[in-house]
C-alpha cells in the first residue's frame, strides 16, 4: 500500500506549514470551526505584508486543498474547516494524488 506523503502537490511546502501552524494556533483558542480562507489570508498578509515578499502569489484554490489536507492528516480536526465538493477528477480523490506528494 503507498504510504500517503505529508504535504499538498499543488501548494508550496512553507505555505502548507504555515497553514498547518496558524491551524493550530486558531484551535487553541479554542474555536471549533473557523475559515481556512481567513488562514490563507493570514498567510498572503504574512509574506507580502510582514516579510516584503512582493514577488509572492498566494493562489486562493489552495484553500479547499489545504483545508481537506489538514483534516487529512489530523483526522481529530474533522469539521474543522467546512468542505463543499471537490471539482477534482474522481480518480484524483480515489488515490489521493491529488493532496501528497
């Protein structure tokens, strides 16, 4: 059986890790759903804004990836981040390409 891999294909490593780390941070608050939209957002305001990273593109389709990642690889945080359905072909979600690498 292929072992999963840990971080989303389509998404840069840094931007899954930091996703991972504000995650976090947003349930120690102790808040039980919120929008991994905003976190995205977090993330964009982080390199453009705090680091000056002009040159950087925060794709917002990383959203649903990263949302049902995170979920994914913490199954306790199931219905975390509320999920709509994927656009992904059938074959991509049945093998999980679509979210390892």
């Amino acid at each position: 059986m292929k072992e999963p891999l840990i971080y989303p294909v389509s998404v840069p490593r840094d931007v899954s890790e930091m996703f991972e780390k504000l995650t976090f941070r947003v349930i120690a608050t102790g808040k039980v759903r919120y929008s991994a939209r905003a976190i995205l957002h977090a993330i964009r305001w982080h390199y453009e804004i705090e680091r000056g990273v002009r040159e950087f593109k925060c794709n917002n389709n990383w959203t649903p990836t990263l949302a049902r990642w995170f979920m994914r690889k913490y199954p306790y945080t199931n219905g975390f981040f509320e999920i709509r359905t994927a656009r992904l072909p059938r074959a991509e979600l049945e093998n999980g390409n679509a979210l390892d690498r």
